[in-house]
C-alpha cells in the first residue's frame, strides 16, 4: 500500500499525542514536527520524543525558534504561570472569559507555517493539529473558524497548492471533544499517557505542578473518563 504522510503537530502533551494515535489509526504515516520555541522548560520536548519514539514515527524534526525575542507571554517570559485550587476557582477569577497570560502571541499561525513546509517538502497533503475548542483555554487560534481559514490560505501558500499537485487538508480532530472524549479515544487507541505532559510550570523532576490551568483541565478530564492520570504530579 502506498505511503500516505501526514505531517502532525507534536508538543508532547495529552492532545497532540492523542491526534498521533489517530493519524495512525486513520491510516497515515505520521511525520512529527514540535518545537523549540523559547519556552520555559523542556519537559514537553522530552515527551514529545518520547512519544514520537514509542509511535515509531517516520521522522521527528524539532524545529529551532525563538520567540522569547517578542515575550508577552508567561511561556515564554518571566511572567509567573498563574496556579489555582481548581477550575471553579480560576473561572471565578475571570479565566473563562478572557485570553490568559500563557497564550503565545501567534504561535498556532508560526506552526502551522512550518507544518506547511514540512508538509510540501516530504509530499504530505495532510497536517494533524490537536487543538480543541471544548474544555480549552480560550486561546484565539484553537476556534474552527481560525481554522477553516488557515486551511484556506495554505492553498494559496505553496508551489504545489498554485499548481494543483497538492490540496492541503489541516486535520483537527479533537476540536469538538472533551478532555474526558480525548482521553477515552486515546486509551481506546493504546496510547500510553504516562510519556506525556502537559504541565505549563513543571518541576526539576519533570513532575506536573497540578494546579496551572493545563493540569486542571487535564486532570478533569481523566476524572471524568474515570481513570487515573498517570504522570507523576508534585506533592502526590
């Protein structure tokens, strides 16, 4: 059977590993792409090749870029990671309603632009990104409408968009679950969890702080299939 290549987005953490499983699932030969993009801790790269190893991957690139020369960002500044109780306490602060201080300024937009040229240089006319709309953190480029658009302008981006030997498809499967939907999909796959993370703010050890926004969510989302998260949290 011929190869089919998909070029999938992988940070390392719960989403973008469950997307991997799927691209396979769905028939695909999956080329990695995640980055180092300045942020503050290299627990999520680790991961990320974790992963990319344990789902034999036909080539992991982790791109080099630096956008802590912009900052405005609590991933990639020295502005503190906000940490709450629960999500009943970060709601009742605010947190639902407005963009928090850990989205990075564009960064869905700059990888997805590198996920475009991967995509044309090894033939793929499929990308694979795990953001999701349900049980998110309000970030702007994880909407569908942002989405469609990007879609819609990769088409007029390329040499083989212009001429027709190349119809680019940006794959977001995840964008209509639930963390809890996400997980259950995942273990239905075989994906093993405990090589992620998805900590914003983790220890030395490498262990999820628990209580960053991207920890709440994702331990309410294991809550709620009724499994225990697996990666080690501090304090646990």
């Amino acid at each position: 059977m011929a190869e089919r290549p998909a070029i999938v987005l992988l940070s390392g953490g719960l989403d973008s590993t469950t997307v991997l499983a799927i691209a396979k699932d769905q028939g695909y030969t999956p080329y990695a792409l995640s980055f180092r993009y300045g942020q503050r801790h290299s627990v999520e790269l680790e991961a990320a090749k974790r992963v990319a190893a344990a789902e034999g991957v036909a080539r992991h690139v982790i791109a080099d870029i630096d956008l802590r020369v912009f900052g405005g960002s609590a991933l990639t500044s020295d502005i503190e990671v906000p940490k709450h109780e629960s999500l009943d306490a970060a709601d009742d602060k605010g947190i639902d309603s407005s963009v928090p201080i850990t989205y990075v300024p564009a960064r869905n937009t700059i990888f997805l632009s590198f996920a475009l040229a991967f995509a044309e240089t090894v033939g793929a006319s499929d990308i694979f990104t795990g953001v999701t709309a349900v049980d998110y953190s309000g970030y702007p480029d994880c909407r569908p409408e942002y989405m469609e658009a990007y879609e819609q302008m990769a088409n007029l981006a390329t040499r083989a968009g212009v001429e027709g030997t190349q119809k680019l498809k940006l794959h977001s499967p995840l964008i209509s679950m639930s963390k809890a939907d996400i997980v259950r999909e995942g273990l239905r796959l075989g994906v093993d969890y405990s090589l992620t993370s998805s900590c914003y703010d983790p220890d030395e050890q490498g262990r999820a702080c628990g209580h960053c926004e991207t920890c709440l969510l994702r331990l309410k989302g294991f809550a709620e299939a009724g499994v225990t998260d697996p990666v080690q949290y501090q304090g646990a």
